[in-house]
C-alpha cells in the first residue's frame, strides 16, 4: 500500500508539474503558473528516489500508475468521464504494475 500511495503523489506532482505550464501556454495563464509548476516538477524528482527499488523498474511501473491517475484528471479536472474503455486500459495498466512491482525476485 505504500508503494502504490509513493506511485499515486508521483503521479500527481508530475501532472501538476506539466499541467500548470500548460494552462500558461495554452489558455493564456499567468506565467507564476510556471513557478508552482516547476516546484512540483522537483517534487515528482524527489519522490522518484523515495522508490525502493532500481530505478528501471520504478520508472516501468510508475507507467501503469501514471495512466490510472492520468485518468482521474481527465475526470476530476477536465470535467470528462472516462469511458469504460479508458477504464480497462487503466486495469490492465495497474495489472502490469503490479506484476513489475510485486513478483518473487531471486536474489
């Protein structure tokens, strides 16, 4: 459960971290949009070293996490709900993750 909670505030800080900058470029934003955004950015870095593991594996199941909460903004954020498509592309996205994370390793 920490893992995955450590994977889920990653993938926030690195969302908010690329959206501020967006809202700056795209919907003519204040540019002190970019200040919280790259102290998010910096956060989402520190939080990838929190990960117990190498960082190969970290950053391959990070992926799946990363498309779940992806999702959550898409329906939290821009108002959209996710199809049940997108739902089971997050499924199988989390499924993998879990297989990456959490399988037996020889020592």
């Amino acid at each position: 459960m920490k893992t995955l909670l450590l994977f889920v505030a990653t993938a926030l800080a690195e969302i908010v971290g690329c959206y501020l900058p967006y809202l700056w470029l795209r919907r003519a934003g204040s540019a002190w949009l970019l200040l919280p955004g790259a102290i998010a950015l910096t956060a989402f870095v520190w939080l990838l070293t929190l990960h117990p593991t190498a960082s190969g594996r970290v950053y391959a199941a990070y992926g799946g996490v990363y498309v779940a909460v992806a999702i959550g903004w898409l329906w939290a954020v821009d108002a959209v709900r996710p199809t049940r498509w997108d739902l089971l592309g997050v499924l199988l996205c989390l499924c993998g993750m879990a297989v990456i994370m959490f399988s037996p390793r020889s020592l």
